[in-house]
C-alpha cells in the first residue's frame, strides 16, 4: 500500500512564485513517478509555484497511484505604499513622503521587494515608464525632494514597488500644483521728462526667466503716479505682465519731471524822439506762457506802467526782461536792450556848407558829430562844415550831469538849403496864436508833418497835413521850444520858438 507525506512552502511575497510542495512514498515498489497538476515538475518537489492548487499523482512500479493536494498561499496584499499630500513646494521643486510597509494581519513583509520609489507625470495614474525616483529596495519611511519641475503646473504622484519575481504594485495617488515662477522686474532709474513734453514708454530689466522664456512672454505697460508738476514720480507695475507662469517681483524707482527752460522772444526796438510817439507797448513774451517783468535802469529817462514804456526825456539807458520761472520752468535767460529817446531841432543848416548845433541853453558841454551813421573823427565842436554837405548829419552831445543825449539827425540834400521856415510872433504869448509860415510848395509840402518839441525832447504838438502857411496854438508852458518841419523826403527845417 503506498502512503505519502507531504510538505510545502507557501509564495511568501504578493504575487511571487516561491511556493514550493513535496511528497515523500512509502510501500509499494519502486521505483516510483511523479505527476504534478499546474506545474512541469516531475520530481517528488514541484517549485516556483504561484498561489493556487496543486495535485501530485505518484505511481509505483505496479502501477498502483495515489494523489496528494496542496494549496500554496500568499500575502492577502501587497506591501501598503502611501504618499503624503506634499506641504512643501516651490516653482521648481517638492518634498514627498512615502510609507512603504506591512498591508494588514497577513500583508506582504517586503521580503521580495528590490525596489521602491516615487513616480509621477503630468496626467494621472503615473506609471515607471514615466519619470521614477527610486527610493530604496526595504519597506520604511522615506523622504524625497524632487527637483526640476516646472512652475504653475500640476503634478501627480504616486509610490510603487517592485517584487524580485517583477510584480509592480502602486498606491495611492496624490496631486499638486507648483508655485509660479518668480520673475525680478526692475524698473530702470533716471528716467525723466521734462515738463510739458510727451510721457515715454517706462523702461525695466526682467531677470528669472525659465524653459527658454524671455522678454517675449511679457505684455502690458508699467505706470507711474499720476501727476504732471516737475517733482518725482515712483514706478508702479501697471499693468505689466509675465503670463499665468510666473509671479512678478517688482523694484521701483523714482520718475523725475525736470523744470522746462523758457526763453522770451522781444523783438521790438526802442528808439524815441524823432517824429515817434512818447510811448510804446511792451511787447516781450516767454515761450512758457509766463508773464514777464520789467526793470528800466534810470526812470528819469522812462518808466513802465502796465506794460507800457513811457518817455520822460531824452538820454540813454537800458531795459531788462525777465522771467524768473515757477515750479515747473527754471528762469529765463535775461534780454537787455536800449532805450535811446533823440532829442529833436537842435540841428539846422547855418549855411550852405555849415551844420549848427543849438545850445542856447548851455547845458551841452561837448558833441561829436555823425554822417549817415558813422562816427566822423575830429568833429566835436558846436557846429561841422563840409562842402558840399550832403546826407543825414546827426549829434551825439554830453550834458552837464554826463548824460549822453543823441540828437535827431537832419538830412541835406544839397538843393534846398534856400528855403526855411519861420515863426511870428516869436517870441509868443502861452495860448496865444502862433503863425508858421515855410517857403515850400503845397505840392513840397505833402505828407510832412510838424513836430513841437520841449526841450527835454518830449513832443508837445503834432500838426498833420501841413501847407505853406499853418496857424496853431502856442504851448501852454512858458519856455523854449522847438518847431521842427520834417517833409516826406527826411529833410528836417528846425528854428527855436519862445513862449512867454
């Protein structure tokens, strides 16, 4: 009778093949054969057995068979694999941790494992053809921080194992979100504008660029705090973007409005005393818009009142302009101009070769002479003679106090020096009738005109349309005066009139 006692091993690793059974025969004859179900063993030990049942049929040389069964066992589960939700990341990196071990009463031990480790991707369920950590090859707690991740984007995550028989198992599944990219943006300093001009486009330099991205990805515009006064201005963000992949992390700095320069335009010119009226309207202006001021050097020569210049006698003396500026204009390069206001009728024809300069008064103590404009060297006594006197003739005299006093000038033609003018009665009463008589023609005598000056050359009378023979009024005034008879052609006739 044959009899059989058995032994086995059961798979000590989830999914393993390490099982093993085996059968030992006593009675019967020998020798003996072996038939194992599920397994190509035939031998009394059957190996490499997979969880499940197993029949072993042993025959002796009789031909007399018996079975034995076995049931080879595994762990109910595999290793437990657990990831924890990370608490720590960044734009380009994570801290994971990893739970490899015993799955409940009769869990895998590990003892087949060789490997352990992380695996993720950016779609779900990652497996180890996609991106693996290898961790260790015995179960425990382990602690990883994966780098070289991209920011902004979502990862998901989960631990394997491998057996040494090449079971691959997985837990659980866990997901995150990096942190965005942190891009430094700094607005670049001494930026300006100067007051008035158009805003420019606000400059900066970016630096923190990841995966090839460059100034390319930025859109938007920085921006300043609203005002437009000459001051300083900080930088905002504005509305300056990098995409939803980075966060910006902006330096400001200061935009500076400067002061705007201003210059005044004058272009007017300030000469006085000869047939011109006694005042004039100022007209300088600044570019800026800015009111101008005005400063006369000696006020006895002239005086401003609202804008407007006014005689008071004549001489030399000079005009300031300005603009001082205001909180956005830096002052106005100042203009100097002169004022020269010409004494009239102080210069007549004596004879026909011969210049006289008046100075019945006694209040000029020396002169010099002038043709056409040009200084004429030696000629400083009271009177100048040439042959033939021909051209425009004109006085520069020194008066007792050192005043400098131009004379208007007379202009002789070298034809008409027969012809005069003359006054009765003369002398005259203030207010009284005066009569001025001239030797011209009504035709000689067209658009000229008649000037009565005092002697500090302020004009006292103007008379218009002029003919041979004029009635006036004398001045109210007592003193001397001067008439002067300028026709169309600039031939001046003066002679001296005294009121009583």
């Amino acid at each position: 009778v044959l009899k059989v006692t058995s032994t086995q091993k059961n798979v000590t690793c989830y999914n393993a093949d390490n099982g093993e059974a085996a059968v030992t025969i006593s009675g019967g004859i020998a020798p003996y054969s072996y038939k194992w179900s599920n397994s190509d063993s035939t031998s009394q030990t059957a190996q490499n057995l997979v969880k499940g049942d197993y029949v072993c049929t042993i025959t002796d040389s009789n031909n007399c068979s018996v079975t034995q069964n076995f049931t080879i066992t595994q762990p109910s589960s595999p290793i437990g694999l657990i990831t924890s939700i990370p608490t720590e990341f960044t734009a380009s990196s994570v801290t994971l941790n990893v739970n490899a071990s015993q799955n409940g009463i009769d869990g895998d031990l590990g003892e087949c494992t060789s490997e352990i480790g992380l695996v993720f991707a950016a779609v779900a369920n990652p497996k180890i053809t996609d991106s693996k950590i290898v961790l260790g090859s015995n179960p425990g707690t382990f602690t990883k921080t994966v780098e070289g991740l991209l920011g902004n984007k979502v990862y998901y995550v989960r631990a394997y194992s491998i057996g040494k028989f090449g079971y691959v198992n997985y837990g659980n599944e866990i997901s995150f979100t990096t942190q965005k990219n942190i891009l430094k943006v700094v607005a670049v300093s001494d930026q300006t504008k100067v007051y008035g001009n158009a805003e420019p486009k606000l400059t900066y330099q970016a630096t923190g660029f990841v995966n090839g991205d460059s100034n390319s990805i930025i859109t938007g515009l920085l921006s300043r705090t609203a005002g437009e006064n000459a001051g300083s201005y900080p930088i905002t963000l504005g509305t300056l973007s990098a995409g939803a992949n980075y966060t910006i992390d902006f330096k400001t700095s200061d935009f500076k409005i400067t002061k705007a320069n201003q210059v005044i335009e004058w272009n007017q010119e300030l000469d006085f005393g000869c047939n011109t009226t006694d005042q004039v309207q100022l007209t300088a202006s600044s570019d800026s818009g800015l009111p101008v001021s005005y400063v006369v050097e000696n006020s006895s020569i002239a005086a401003i009142q609202g804008g407007v210049l006014k005689i008071n006698r004549a001489g030399t003396t000079s005009i300031k302009v300005s603009q001082e500026g205001d909180q956005n204009h830096n002052p106005a390069v100042q203009i100097t101009k002169l004022i020269e206001v010409n004494q009239s009728g102080n210069i007549s024809q004596y004879w026909e070769d011969t210049l006289l300069f008046d100075n019945s008064t006694k209040n000029y103590s020396s002169f010099q002479w002038y043709k056409n404009g040009v200084l004429i060297p030696g000629a400083t006594s009271q009177y100048y003679s040439e042959k033939p006197l021909k051209g425009t003739y004109s006085v520069q005299a020194k008066d007792k106090d050192g005043n400098v006093i131009k004379f208007c000038p007379i202009t002789i033609d070298g034809q008409t020096f027969s012809k005069a003018i003359k006054l009765y009665p003369n002398p005259v009463r203030s207010l009284s009738e005066l009569t001025i008589e001239s030797d011209y023609s009504a035709e000689e005598l067209k658009d000229s005109r008649i000037n009565i000056f005092d002697l500090s050359g302020k004009l006292v009378t103007t008379i218009n349309n002029v003919s041979p023979k004029v009635v006036v009024t004398a001045p109210s005034s007592t003193g001397i005066y001067v008439v002067v008879l300028s026709l169309a052609n600039g031939q001046h006739k003066t002679i001296n009139l005294l009121v009583r």
